[in-house]
C-alpha cells in the first residue's frame, strides 16, 4: 500500500489552507482572484508540509503557530514565484497559465507583493524574533540568488560551486527555514532544530537538482510546461553545466547555444539530445541522490514517530518525483 | 530665518540612514547597488521624519527601535517606488534614472522583493504585535490601492471616493502608519496615538493631491521628470479628474485624450494647457490645503515642544513643495 508522505498531517494541511484563503482576502477582488490563481497553481505544499512534520516529530503541541508559520512559507513561496514567472517570461506554471498573462504584469507584480505582505504578516505575528529573523534571512537569499541566476545566464563556464550558491538560495535554505521554524516552534532542542534543518537543506538541494533534470527529460504533460525552459533562459541547470563543461562529443554545441540570446525550437531540440547523449543526467541523479542520503542521515537524530516516517516518506518522493 | 522642519532630528535621521546602508548590504554587491541606487533617489525621508517627530512628540525615550522602524518604513516605501516605476513604465524618478531602466527589469524586479525584505526584517524584530500589525496593514492597503489604480485606468468617469480610495492607500495611510508606530513606540496615549494618526492621514492626503498638482503645473527641472505623466499614463489624478468631470469648454477633450491607449507629446501639452485653463488645480489646492488645515486641527491634541513644531513646519512645506 502507497502512503501519502502528508497522510499523517493531512487535517493540519487543510488548516494551513484554510490560514492561506484567509489571508489572501483583500478588499480588492481582483488581488484575491490573483493570488488564488498563484496559489492554486502552486502545488505539493511542500514548505508547510516540512514546517508541520518538523514540529510534531519533536513533539510539538499547540498547533496554532505552526499552522500560521506553515500558511507564511507557502505564501512567500508564492510570492516568489508570481515573480520569478515575470522574470523568467513563463508561459505556464504547472499546466496553469502564469499570472503575469492571465492578469497582465502590472498586476502580477503587485500581487506578488501583496503575497509577500500576506506571508510576513503571518510570519511577524510571532512573539519569537529567531522566527522572523529565520524567515527574513531565508528571502533574502532568496533574493540574493535570484540576483546572482541572473549574472550568470548564459555563462556556460558557471562553476558548480556558484550553482550550488544558486539553488542553496532559491530552494534549498527556504526549505531548511520551514524544517528549523517547525523544530524550533515545535519546541525541539538545539540538536533536533539542527539535525531537521540539515534535513530541510539537503532535502531542498535534491529537490532543485531533480527539478533540473525533469526540465531535461520530463513528460510535458506531467510537468505542465515545455520541456528545455532552462536551456531557453539560458539558466543554470545542473545536468546542463555538466554536459558543457564536460569534455563530450557535443559539449561545445551545447555551450554555444547555451551562450545564444535567442534560440529556435529545433536549437532546444538539438540540445536535449546532446544533453541525453552523455551521462550527465546519471551523474546529477547520483548527487541528488547522495543529498537525498544526508537528509536521511540527518533524521537519526529524531526520535521515532510516523511523523518521521513522513518525513522519510517525503525524502524518497523527492527521487521518484516526475513533476 | 527659515527652520527646516527636520532640524529637530537631524542626528535621528542620520542613524535612520545608517540603518537603512546596514540593511541594504547584501553578500551579492549588485542587490547593494541597485537598493542603494533606490535609496538615493529616494527624496524626502517624509516617512522616517513623521515617526522620529511622533515618537518624541510624545515624549519618547529609548530610540533604538524607532530608528530601526523608521528605518523600515523608508525602505518598504523605496520598495514599493522601484516596483511602481516598473508598472509606471517611468524613465527617471527624482531626475535620477529608474532603477529598472538602469538594471533591467528583472534585477529591479528582485531589488525591490529584497528592499521589502529587509523592512519587514526590521519592522518584524519588535515584540510588538501591534506594530508588526500596523506596518502590515499599511503594504496591504497599498497593494490594494495598486490594484484599484490599474482598474480604473483610462477611465475618465472615475468618481472621486475611489481616488480618495487610491490616494488613501498609497500615500497617506502608509504616512499614518508611520505618525502611528512612531506615538506607539514613544509611549504615547491612546488620544495621542489617534491625533499623530490622524495628522499623518491628512498630511498624505495633501501631500498626494500636491503630486498630483504638480504633475501637471510643476517644474520639469525641480521635479526630475517630464510634465503630464498622470496624462500619459491614464492615472487618476485629482486636477485632472476635476477638469474632465466639471462642465469646462476642454472638458470632452481632456476625458478624449486620456481615455486613449496612445498619447502624442502635442496630446499631453494641450491637455496640460486645456487643464490649465480651468480652476481645477486651484480647486485641488483648496483641498490640499484643508487635509493639511485638518493635519494641524489634529496637532491640537499634542503637548507643546520643539518636536511639535517641526510637525507643524512639516505641514507647511506640503502645500510649498516644489518637488
């Protein structure tokens, strides 16, 4: 029998939405219209549902400020993602045509904002200044990754310690916030806060690198958007960089389109198969695979409850995901 | 001799901009940059004077954490200037060039999420729920203002509560925000927190409705950007409206041209000169100058001293201003 890796916290997570529809209201219709459009479209709640299962695997028990914190990882998550969209010029985000089309930038933009707002509002609401300070930290390197992704587009030649920076920012230390914020507030102890969040980090760093490798050789229909998206916006992708700066029959091509400003559909085309001819999508797999192993690693620390269980449960979907 | 109406808070103000350089300093240089290009450009400090002068209006003592709140006010509002030029599609702020034309829109894009980021930081490092509360609720009616503002776009029939709606959201209910937090933090009483309020409220409003006058009768060079850009935009602005909206001969033909998508230079300028020719912006004026009668009706509620009288000098220079 298949189990969920969020059955143990399902009635939590329905709470967590219920924080989220909450906050979403405004006294403008549109912004709410907007924002549950992005929200909608967001998907496995992977951040709340780390932050709640952190919490109860130390023994967490008034649920009130979990529930609250878990709503503010999730609409900050949004946020960014309103966001990154516009950034990134995507058409659709998970099947689901991006917000900044459907609404138009102007109103995208603000309607990140206003989910920003939302998720700090949430998140500030706390007595505890190490939340804040746990969530403020964790947007800006959001932020901060953002801002190097893009200093490095099109530079083939990217080191992978600067990648690793990238994802470290954008997925994985945000995911590592979720996990210490639900320790913490759980009421865990400086070991167990530790051991969760290096869970939550290596965790985040095998999601990202998988969400790399789906963009390379996913179904388009199971992924809800076209194949290649990196290769397009020239982003750092890690199968990607290890295919050109490899020394393969066909790393040079894919550099050089890699480099290009505008790339044709056949130029993609080319390119993912270049990228499938070497064994650069094995070697990326074998990392996220040895990061799926530290996260692991990490949880022996934790007692035995089926909210570990769940916690390993999610680990293992982590590899298997295809979306 | 001519006081500034900041002289009272001159040193204040001076850890207020330390505070704001502490906060903008990221470990990627380039999120410095564009933040600091921001900051400069910024102007007038308004939202830090009235917190600073709230604060010891009432007596305040312990500094610190009005320095970091202020401090947070002036950067959520430089986040949310870097934003509106993207959306306003602004060539300069201030004379200075926009932060999006000199750095792309995506790198502003992200400069802003990071400025909003790090008010929040600041503004969410106080125990206080109640202040955590009151910046929250000033970025979420500025949002929702945001969004109201594109609605009604274009549309010359625009009544005047939703303007007052508009102006209410983005201008002055952030500004009462900061006359709130500041009397708050200073200890003041419940009647002295409602007065500063209140002052903060007016002043916005004729502090808007003088931008909105300006935009149309000002000084291209004093104001760093060209005239009529409410006209080439499409955005509601209180002369403008009182122009298309009374019975004057240029009536039909100012509603004409701002309803239009596309605007000519000669479009912009014989609206400008058609406004011009009605009494609307001495209409406008009457008003601006009863919110900030109304401001000082406020101030009645507040013990003499020198802190008092740079809140009195402030208003005066809100109907003065040039810029």
């Amino acid at each position: 029998m298949v189990v969920r890796w969020d059955a143990s916290i399902v009635d939590d997570l329905r709470l967590v939405e219920a924080e989220i529809t909450k906050s979403v209201r405004s006294r403008q219709p549109l912004l709410t219209e907007i924002a549950t459009h992005v929200i909608n479209a967001g998907g496995k709640r992977m951040r709340p549902g780390i932050a709640l299962l952190s919490f109860h695997s130390v023994g967490g028990k008034d649920k009130e400020k979990i529930i609250q914190l878990a709503a503010a990882f999730e609409l900050i998550h949004s946020a960014t993602l309103v966001h990154d969209d516009i950034n990134d010029g995507a058409d659709t985000r998970r099947g689901t045509i991006a917000a900044y089309r459907k609404y138009g930038l102007q109103r995208a933009l603000i309607a990140g904002d206003f989910l920003f707002v939302q998720g700090f509002r949430l998140g500030g609401a706390m007595e505890a200044q190490e939340v804040v300070e746990m969530v403020a930290e964790s947007c800006t390197a959001m932020a901060e990754s953002e801002i190097l992704q893009i200093e490095v587009e099109r530079r083939s030649a990217t080191p992978l310690d600067t990648y690793m920076s990238i994802i470290g920012g954008k997925t994985a230390r945000p995911i590592e916030a979720s996990a210490r914020v639900g320790a913490y507030i759980g009421g865990g102890s400086t070991d167990e806060i530790e051991a969760l969040g290096r869970f939550g980090l290596n965790i985040g760093y095998a999601f990202q690198i998988m969400d790399d490798i789906l963009d390379l050789t996913g179904d388009r229909k199971t992924l809800g958007k076209p194949l290649g998206m990196d290769i397009l916006d020239s982003k750092a992708n890690l199968p990607l960089m290890i295919a050109m700066q490899g020394h393969y029959p066909g790393s040079d091509r894919i550099a050089e389109v890699f480099e290009k400003d505008r790339k044709t559909n056949e130029e993609i085309n080319e390119t993912l198969d270049l990228v499938q001819a070497t064994d650069a999508l094995d070697i990326a797999r074998s990392q996220a695979k040895d990061l799926r192993d530290a996260a692991l690693d990490a949880l022996k620390a934790i007692s035995p409850s089926k909210y570990k269980d769940s916690l390993i449960a999610l680990a293992g979907t982590v590899l298997e995901r295809t979306y």
